[in-house]
C-alpha cells in the first residue's frame, strides 16, 4: 500500500508514510478515499528544511523524499503546523472542519501566510481527500 | 537545587511537575497508554550507560514516572530512543521533540496516528523538565 521511492527514505517521509499507512488500514473511510485518488503532493517543512512527495495512485502510495516534480498541491508551513493539519476534525460532508480550536488555528495561519498551498484553489477537493486520509481524527 | 538528569530524584520531580500542569491535564485527557524514553549512552559526555525512563501516564495525570533500564523502557507501548546529548537539548527547549521525531534525531516506536494526536501533550511533558533545575552530567 504505500512504498518509499528511496533505500533510504527519510525520517520525515517514514512518519508520514507510516501515518497515511496506518490511517487508511485502520478506517474504511479513509481506505474509500486512498483508493480513488489520484495526485501527486508535495509537503515541505520549513523550519526543518525537509520535505516529501506522496504521490497517492488509486490505492497505492509511493513517497519520495524531497519535492518532486509535477505536484498538483504543495503545502509549506513549519513542523507544529504540519502536525495540526493532521488533527483537523472531519466534519459534515467529509468537510475538514476549520470552525474549532485547531481549524480555527490553521485556517489562522493560512491567512497569515504561515500556511502555503500551491494549487489550493484549483484542487480544493484533492485537498479535503488528502486531509481526511491524512487527519488521525 | 538542581537534580542530577535521568535519577529516581529527576524522574519523581517530573512526574510532580507533569501533575500540576493544567495544560498537560488537558491535552493528554484519554491517553492511555505507556511511554519510555531511552537514554542512548554517550561515554564521552560523562553519561557511560543507558538508562530508560519509563512514564506510566493516564488521561492526563502521571500516575508512575521511574528510572530504569534501556530495556524496561522499550517494553512500554510507545518508546522514543535518543542518545543522552539529545535528551539534553529537548530538555533545555534547543530541540523541539516533534521536529526532532520528525527529522530522525529522535526515533520513535509506537502507533503514529496516536501520537500525532497527542502532539500538545508530549510538547508540555517536555516543557515539564525545564520547570526544575537540572544537573547534567557533562557539566558537572
């Protein structure tokens, strides 16, 4: 289900590897999501100055360490924001709720420009898919 | 007066100071489960062997932290390994534990879902060690 393009993934592609993977086994809503995607994301953390590409291929996962080319999302945002995107709440129609203390705080961040998706706008329901596969909530 | 590091003297102190944090209480409310730290020796920096801590915490109360051995902390359900220097630097708030597990310079075993979603309490069980002075054992 999910695989590393490395030898040699990194720690940080591990985690996120091994949390996509663990999320989707456990949930069936999440499998249902994992198993209709199709996008290639990049996620870089800047203020460690490491990033991943999963590129997500109807139900398999291949993460790349580092930014690949050809991403349909790429988020940028520091390590303790990474880790509230992957506590946002699901709500109603599967919609990430950004109405309580964590949405409140990403939603905060995306205004401020501490939180940087590339390609947000034109991929809005990739998006919601990618963080309700990728939220532990 | 400062308690020597990674003591039974270190580790009853942070279990107090884990119990008077209303944040921790908070933030780890349904934790469940154990956690041992392993503290890889470094010879070198006046700190020859491993030792583990292992923290028996319940639903946002530390109802056991103790000394132990590297073994003993790796039978807990979660278990963060790093070597002592490293320790020390999370301690002192220079390396932030999740950007640490995220870089690799901590490891971590354990089921991830949870403890991504335990984030804030495991940042405020590190803000606990520095609510006390600390000796270290390659400053003495």
């Amino acid at each position: 289900m999910v695989e590393y393009a490395s030898k040699e993934p990194s720690a940080f592609a591990e985690m996120l590897g091994g949390l996509i993977g663990a999320n989707v086994t456990a949930r069936p809503e999440k499998k249902r999501d994992f198993d209709t995607l199709v996008a290639r994301v990049g996620i870089w953390v800047t203020d460690i100055d490491e990033g991943v590409t999963l590129a997500f291929d109807a139900g398999k996962l291949t993460v790349y360490n580092g930014l690949e080319p050809d991403r349909t999302i790429t988020i940028r945002a520091e390590a303790e924001t990474v880790m509230s995107l992957s506590n946002l709440k699901i709500g109603l129609f599967g919609m990430p709720v950004y109405y309580d203390k964590v949405g409140r705080g990403v939603a905060a961040k995306l205004v401020q420009g501490k939180l940087k998706i590339d390609g947000m706008l034109q991929n809005i329901a990739t998006l919601n898919r990618v963080t309700r596969i990728f939220s532990v909530q | 007066m400062a308690i020597k590091a990674f003591t039974d003297e270190w580790a009853n102190q942070l279990k107090d100071e884990v119990n008077k944090s209303d944040v921790y209480k908070t933030a780890a409310k349904g934790w469940k489960w154990t956690v041992g730290l392993v503290v890889e020796a470094e010879p070198d920096k006046n700190f020859p062997e491993a030792r583990g801590l292992v923290m028996d915490l319940f639903d946002g109360a530390a109802r056991d932290i103790k000394l132990g051995s590297a073994v003993d902390a790796q039978k807990c359900d979660f278990v963060i390994t790093a070597p002592y220097s490293r320790w020390k630097q999370v301690a002192k708030l220079e390396l932030d534990a999740t950007k640490g597990m995220l870089q690799g310079k901590l490891k971590l075993k354990g089921d991830l879902p949870t403890i991504v979603r335990y984030t804030k309490a495991s940042q405020e069980l590190t803000v606990c060690t520095t609510r006390f002075a600390t000796e270290w054992p390659d400053e003495q």
